[in-house]
C-alpha cells in the first residue's frame, strides 16, 4: 500500500550569515499522523517550522506539504495549513465567539457564526462564549486559540510548543483535543518541550540535533535504540561509588548518581542482564540494596542520549 506524506523534505537547507541552522532536513510524515519533532535548543525545530510553513525560503532541498510544492505552490500551501503558537493570538478585548466569528470572516469561511458555535461546543468554551478573552484562564485561551487555528478545516496543523506553561488539567484538556484532530484525519506537527507530551500524541518522533534529523520512529523504536535502564537504591549513600563501578562494568556506560534519592543507574544495550545477576553482582560486592530494577529507557533519557551524546545525567 503507497503511503500518503502530509509533509514531505529532502534535504532542506538554511543559512543566516554564517551560521547553518539546517544541515539537509529531511522528514517524512504520514497523513493523519501526529509527529512531534524535539531537539535541543539551538537544534534547528524553529527554522525547520518557519521553512514547512511559508514563513521562510529554504536555501537548498525541497518539501511538499499537503501535496503541494513549498516554494513554487507556497499560497496553496498556506491555504491547507494552519499555525497556533505557544502563545495566543486571539483578541483579549473580544468575546470568545467574536474572535472565531471574525477568524471565520477573515478566512471566507461560509457560515462564521455557526462555525464559531461548533468549534466553541467542540472546545468546551460554550458557557464562556459570550465573555472577553481576557477574562479566560490560560488554558482556555489556548483552547481558543486552537479552536482558532481549525476555524479552515485545515489538512495539517502546526503546534509550536501549544501546552507551555498551562497548568495539567489544561495540559490534558489539550492533548485532548489532539487526539480528536488525529481521529478527524487532520496531520499534526507538533514541537514540545515536554517529552512526556511527545509520548502521549505522537505516532511517531523525529529528534533534531545540529540542523538535521538525527534519528526517527515510533517513541518505543525510540526507547528500544538504548536498551534498558538499570536502578539500584542503595541503603547508605556512601556505598553509591561501588555500586557506580558494578553497573559500569555490567552497563558498559557512565552512571548516574543521585545522592539525594540514593540511587545508581545506567543505560544498557545488553539483552542478557537480568536482574538476578544484577542483584547477585552488587551483593558480591558488598552494596548494601534496598530496591532494584530493570525498566525500559524513559523519552527523556532517549532524548539525552540520542542527540547529545551524553550519558544521561541527574
């Protein structure tokens, strides 16, 4: 079966003066999927969103979004996606309803005021249609301002870090209304600095390092590149140096300690460490335990170490 990208790059290049914000950024996504692009500040996320969504030229490659070409087709392109940022943009002095009737407007949606009533309804923003903006909690302004975003039925819809700074409750009401998108058949990119987030949404991950995508897939492909993530709790928080060089030597990579919480781990790509021999090792060496365990790598502890290069640290 040929599969249907929503979005579409081959080696996409930028450059501001001397600096190389994207080395060949290429990605592919799946229509009607959720991708959450993550990478460390400096990465490349920002210029490879701007460059996806019209807001730049690239310098070298070429994309299609939605089917269409990004640099020679980019006014169909704008007309098939749409952008909420981390920050709203709705109008604080306007009531709820009038912000979407007047996006409506503005985008020459038939029906403004009945679009406006299904999105409020869709969104849980009903009871407070009629108030400003203003007077909306963060999360309800974020609501509004995604509410804002599908006012088009747009095919692919970017979210550039859409929960930050929203309280759980607010998170989850978010992460809903994603899924909902993904069941509707909408593409969403989505950037984040929450990788639990990441976990939640996304059907698969694409890892930004230095300009490039360094690695992809689903997040437990992800997890399972690094293996599994061994933990001791050591009963005195002196014994946490020998228990450092046991998990070394069975690991193969630096530990990490925390002394605060008495615990030892490190990552480990070797399949036959279990957790008997585990056990067996540190009490040979005279580690005084009180919990033990072997556990898949947490999104975080894959972000570290896959775009980094670095053991990950506590």
């Amino acid at each position: 079966m040929t599969t249907t990208y929503a979005v579409l790059s081959e080696g996409l290049e930028k450059r501001f003066g001397e600096v190389r914000a994207l080395r060949g950024f290429d990605l592919a996504v799946p229509q009607g999927t959720v991708c959450g692009i993550l990478g460390p500040n400096g990465a490349g996320k920002t210029t490879a969103i701007r460059l996806l969504t019209t807001l730049l030229r690239p310098d070298a490659g070429s994309a299609r979004v939605a089917g269409h070409d990004l640099v020679r087709e980019a006014s169909a392109v704008r007309r098939a996606i749409s952008v909420t940022g981390q920050y709203a943009t709705v109008d604080g002095d306007l009531t709820g309803r009038q912000n979407l009737r007047l996006f409506a407007r503005l985008h020459r949606v038939r029906g403004p005021a009945e679009r406006a009533a299904d999105l409020l309804a869709r969104f849980g923003l009903t009871e407070a249609a009629d108030r400003p903006a203003s007077t909306y909690s963060g999360g309800m302004r974020r609501r509004l301002d995604l509410a804002a975003g599908l006012v088009r039925r747009p095919r692919v819809l970017f979210l550039d870090e859409p929960t930050t700074g929203l309280d759980p409750a607010s998170r989850g009401d978010i992460w809903e209304a994603v899924r909902e998108l993904k069941r509707d058949g909408t593409t969403v990119l989505l950037t984040t600095q929450y990788l639990e987030e990441a976990d939640q949404l996304a059907d698969d991950i694409a890892l930004m390092d230095r300009g490039r995508v360094a690695h992809t897939g689903s997040p437990h492909h992800l997890k399972a590149l690094i293996g599994s993530y061994a933990e001791v709790v050591v009963a005195d928080a002196d014994a946490l140096p020998k228990a450092a060089d046991v998990l070394d030597r069975l690991t193969g990579t630096r530990p990490a300690s925390d002394h605060g919480r008495r615990t030892v781990g490190a990552v480990t790509r070797d399949a036959t460490l279990t957790l008997p021999r585990l056990v067996r090792e540190l009490d040979a060496a005279g580690v005084p335990l009180l919990d033990a365990g072997l556990r898949p790598p947490t999104l975080d502890e894959v972000f570290l170490r896959l775009t980094t290069d670095q053991e990950v640290t506590t």
